[in-house]
C-alpha cells in the first residue's frame, strides 16, 4: 500500500521538490520552502465539479443574468466591480496590513445586510472586535443601529464554514482571509499553499453552484502581491487591491482582474474615523493642497481604467554633496525617472549630473502610463531653472529618447478633465490624425519636442 510523502512547497511560486532546499529554484526566493505531507492516491478525495450531472446547452438558450446584480450604495466600490456585485461570484481583495481592507468590507456588508442576509466569516478577530469596529463605523450617522441580518462567526476549518453557510443561506459571504482558512483533507498548515489552492477552490465550486457571492481577504507578500499560489488569483472572477500610503488619508482601490466589468478601474477613498469615505472628484482632492506658482510642481493628467484623474508631480534637484548623484522616485517608475533625467541632460543641455534629484506623487497615487513623462520632465526642469510651471497649465505626452512627444491614448477624455477643474491651457504633442475637435474651454498647444514644450510651459519663457 502506497504510503504518505513528504514534499517541500515553496510559498511563493508553488514549486515542489523531494528534499529540502535553501533557495527555491524556480522563483530564486530564500527560505520559502515548506514542509508539507502529500496523502497517496487512494486516500484521496475524489474529484469534484461544479455540479453533480453537468448538461451541455445551446448558447441560444442560456438566460442572460447580467441585470441581477447586487447594488451597492458605495458608488466608487460599485463602479471598479462593474457596477454591482454578480451573484455566484468571487472576488478577491488584497492589500498591506492596516490598509482597511477589513473596514471596507463590513462597511459593505453592512449596507448590504440592510435589505439582505449576509455572512461574515472572520478567522482573524472575534465576534466582540468585529462589533466594536461595527459601532463606530455607525458612530455619528442619522441611524446608528446595526443591520440585524449580519451574522458574524470566527471559523478557520473551511467545512465549518460551508456548514454555517447552508445554515444561514446567506447571498453573500464575506471570509476573512483565506489565508488563515485550512481543511481536514489535507496535512499542511493553514496558510501553505496547498491548503489556499485548496479552500479557494471549494468557495468557488459554493459560488457557482448556490449563486452565493463570495469576498475573500487575502494577505500580501513584502513585494505587494498576494500571498499564496498564483493560481489563486486564477481561481476568483475578480481580484482587487487596496493602495495608499499607510500614514496618509486616500486609499486606492483597484481592479487587476475582473470577469464582469472594466480592468484598471480605480476607486478613491479617504479614511476617516466613520470608515472609508468615497472621493467623488479625486482630481480635486488630490490638487486641494496645491502651492500655485511654486517651481518644480507640474500637473499630469492620467487615466486610471476610464478616469481621468489630476494629480500634482513634485521634483526638486539639488547639489549633491557625494560623489555619486541620488535618485528618488515615490510613485513614479525608479527607471522612468532616469530615462527622462538622460533625456534632459543629452537632448536639453541640462546638467543633472551633479544635482540630487527627487520625484513625489502627491496624494499617494502610483503612476505608471507613459503620458506623466511630460510633467514629470516639467517639474525636474522647473526645480533646475527655478521657474514655475504655468498655473494654468496641464502637460500631456510621452518623451521619446531623441527628446521628441509621442502622443497618448484618450486624449479628449483627458483635455475634459482638466477643463472641467479650471485649467486654460494645454501642453500635448503634435498629432498627426485627430480624430474628433478639441473640447472647448481650453486651449490646446501643440508641440513636438520636448524643448517647445518646457518653452510653452515654464514662466518667463
């Protein structure tokens, strides 16, 4: 009779292997390689599918179900899901620790549990600490009380849970986090990989076949990815990440996968005592702080999935005083940053050789489209020259190594934003094609270098 093996599983990638290792082979990460028991073929549970007898279908006669979402009256939460939640789907948030990816969830179930059942699962906190958070989200509103259809349970073991769902029935559940979640059916600890693959699997096979939607929590790595298999995030319909900076107010949530609506949507929230506040106009927000006429500040207009959204991009140079000039990057991509520094210095004849130089992102936001190239090489050029941007303007385009503008996708989409906030004026690149006219309200300056824009944008030029 075939006896049990023990393999070792590194956490990160999945990759297995017979002995011990300090080093996994596959991903290069140190001291991830778990020891884990693997149970022999005849002890193993069978395979199971979605349902008992499957049934092929002509596509013609399946219903359409896309009207039957869940609404949310958490307007930025609803729109990076799609629009509502999906009955029977499953969707995974992850985010750092105490970024208030437990907050955002109760705060919905609690909205939700208002006109319907909701489960939540926690395998973090008690039933107590859950409530005292409950309390003072609720704490200053017209109507305090607590929904009385949220049922709270601190489980781990996954037929546990399965069970209080059957007995609840519940349209949404909410577990909190798969990582601490764990089955019998297998040796490991909670948290390993296999035990994750294993329970996300069964949630979904519980979504698909009851139509339960199904939130699960799920803890980060010190790179910012999920922790666990990858293919976990293979598993949900939909994955999310909660962003921002720990010590600041905003909160970004952002969608990197999702089966029912658009991906790269963006939800802005800010944390106040009462929970996660939604920012309507971010643009706004994110630009309220703004010292107008200030050198080495530039204003950038990104899209974040189908937002446009402002935001400000500080640069500030400075004598070094070592050998070697620093750079530093916070909400920029570190080698954008020196692209366009060695842009400025060969096409534009300004020496940064010798200058520190410092790049932020105001309000938390991480921008990675090229389109902020040319703020970005403003706000450098604006500290160098200690002339301000021009307060009216917006700078759009991506740089090219000969020092040329490139130019953006969703142009006029962009232009309206910034119209729209009160901005008059426009830096963009040439285009070759234009598909539909300028919105009026602004005025739009063409250029096609790098050089005719910092003339074009920079006082006293």
């Amino acid at each position: 009779m075939a006896k049990a093996r023990t393999v070792y599983v590194c956490q990160n990638c999945g990759r297995q292997s017979p002995r011990e290792m300090g080093r996994c082979p596959a991903c290069g990460e140190y001291n991830t390689m778990v020891q884990e028991m693997i149970q022999p073929e005849g002890k193993k549970n069978a395979p199971r599918g979605l349902s008992g007898a499957s049934t092929p279908h002509r596509l013609t006669e399946i219903g359409s179900q896309a009207e039957d979402r869940m609404p949310l009256s958490i307007g930025e939460f609803s729109r990076v899901l799609g629009g509502g939640i999906v009955p029977g789907s499953i969707i995974l948030i992850g985010g750092d620790p105490g970024i208030g990816k437990s907050t955002l969830l109760l705060q919905m179930a609690m909205e939700i549990a208002r006109e319907s059942r909701v489960l939540y699962i926690s395998g973090e906190e008690s039933e107590n600490q859950i409530k005292m958070r409950a309390h003072r989200l609720t704490a200053g509103q017209e109507n305090p009380s607590l929904p009385e259809e949220l049922y709270l349970v601190t489980e781990t073991n996954l037929e546990t849970m399965l069970n209080h769902t059957q007995s609840v029935a519940p349209p949404l559940i909410i577990v909190d986090s798969i990582q601490t979640a764990y089955t019998a059916d297998l040796d490991s600890s909670a948290g390993s990989v296999s035990q994750v693959r294993e329970c996300a699997s069964r949630l979904r096979e519980l979504a698909k076949n009851s139509g339960i939607a199904v939130f699960l929590i799920g803890h980060v790595t010190k790179e910012g990815a999920i922790a666990g298999p990858r293919v976990l995030e293979h598993i949900v319909d939909t994955v999310l990440y909660l962003e921002g900076d720990r010590f600041g107010a905003y909160r970004l949530l952002r969608s990197v996968k999702n089966r029912f609506g658009a991906t790269s949507e963006v939800g802005v929230f800010e944390m106040q005592e009462r929970g996660m506040i939604e920012v309507p106009n971010p643009s706004e927000a994110f630009l309220a702080e703004r010292m107008v006429n200030a050198p080495g500040s530039a204003i950038a207009v990104t899209m974040e999935g189908t937002r446009p959204l402002l935001v400000e991009v500080q640069g500030l140079t400075s004598p070094t005083s070592f050998g070697n000039a620093r750079r530093t990057a916070n909400g920029v991509d570190f080698n954008r940053l020196l692209l366009i520094s060695a842009v400025l210095t060969r096409r534009l004849g300004i020496k940064l050789g010798e200058q520190d130089i410092f790049v932020n992102v105001v309000g938390g936001l991480k921008i990675g489209e090229p389109a902020a190239d040319l703020a970005l090489a403003a706000a450098i050029a604006s500290s160098v020259r200690d002339q301000p941007v021009r307060a009216d303007t917006v700078m759009i385009g991506e740089i090219g190594l000969s020092g040329e503008l490139r130019t953006v996708s969703q142009l006029n989409n962009r232009l309206r934003e910034a119209s729209k906030l009160g901005f008059k004026r426009a830096v963009i690149p040439r285009l070759v094609r234009k598909s539909e006219p300028y919105p009026k309200g602004i005025e739009v300056i063409e250029v096609r270098t790098l050089r005719q824009a910092l003339d074009q944008g920079l006082v006293g030029n």
